[in-house]
C-alpha cells in the first residue's frame, strides 16, 4: 500500500506524526527525504514504510498498546494485556500445538501464521502489549484478514 493509500485505509486521518530520514549521500538520493512511519494518533497505530518501487510502501504495523484497537488471534485479545500473561498463553497453545511461535529480532515472541509479534509498550509504571505486523501485501483488506477489531 501506498502512503495516500494508507491515509484512505484510515477513513482519511491524516498523520499525527511522521519519521523519516535523509539518506547518507553515498546512496545516490542527494536530499531526498526517505518516509520510515506515520503515526495515526486517532486509530491508535503506527504504519511503517519501506522504500520500494520508487516510494514508500507500507511494510508493518504497529497498533499500539493503550490506545490502539483491540485485536484478536483465535479468540485471544492480544492489545492492552499484561505481557507476561500473554507470552505465557502464547507460549501454552504452541505447546499444544495450536499455534507456532516465531521470535523476533527483540525477543518478542510471535505467532508465525500471521507474521506478527507481540511487543510492550509502557503504561505508566508498567507494561502493557502491542502488535506489529509485517505485510507483504499491497492490499487494503490485509490487515482485515488476519485481525478483528474491537473498539
């Protein structure tokens, strides 16, 4: 997906914020300045950007821990939990074999058939979960695929 896709996804809500970088001038790309993720305060997500097929493209997502949507794998709510709690429960249906756990560069465990991790975010004095979600698809009905949202 295309950034302007992305912002179309979202029912039009603009970015709250965004990051991005220049890249180092050795690349070829004298001042042009590379979007990495757009914040969407409203829909409580993060969307972040790879540079391929001559711009950015949505890569992953991350729905945030306190004020994100709630999403749902297999009946498990995976947003706003208690961390341990959750790893524990992940970890006991891969155990049974209900799932497979993959884990992430940072340690996060993940669920393998959805390409998605489960990560933490502070909330207050303590932490909370969040997801990321890497997509290779272009499609706007991706992330509707694999997540069901709860407000």
């Amino acid at each position: 997906m295309t950034v302007d896709e992305v912002i179309a996804a979202l029912a039009g809500e603009e970015p709250t914020a965004r990051r991005g970088s220049f890249p180092h001038y050795a690349f070829g790309r004298y001042g042009q300045w590379v979007l990495a993720e757009d914040r969407f305060d409203g829909a409580g997500l993060t969307a972040h950007y790879r540079l391929r097929d001559g711009g950015p493209r949505l890569a992953a997502v991350t729905v945030h821990g306190r004020t994100g949507p709630q999403v749902v794998h297999d009946g498990m709510e995976l947003i706003d939990r208690q961390v341990t709690a959750l790893d524990a429960a992940l970890t006991e249906r891969a155990e049974r074999g209900d799932l497979r756990l993959v884990i992430g560069c940072s340690g996060d465990l993940g669920i393998g058939e959805a390409n998605m991790y489960i990560r933490s975010a502070r909330a207050g004095d303590g932490m909370v979960s969040r997801t990321r979600r890497a997509t290779s698809s272009t499609s706007s009905e991706d992330m509707k695929s694999v997540w069901c949202y709860r407000h």
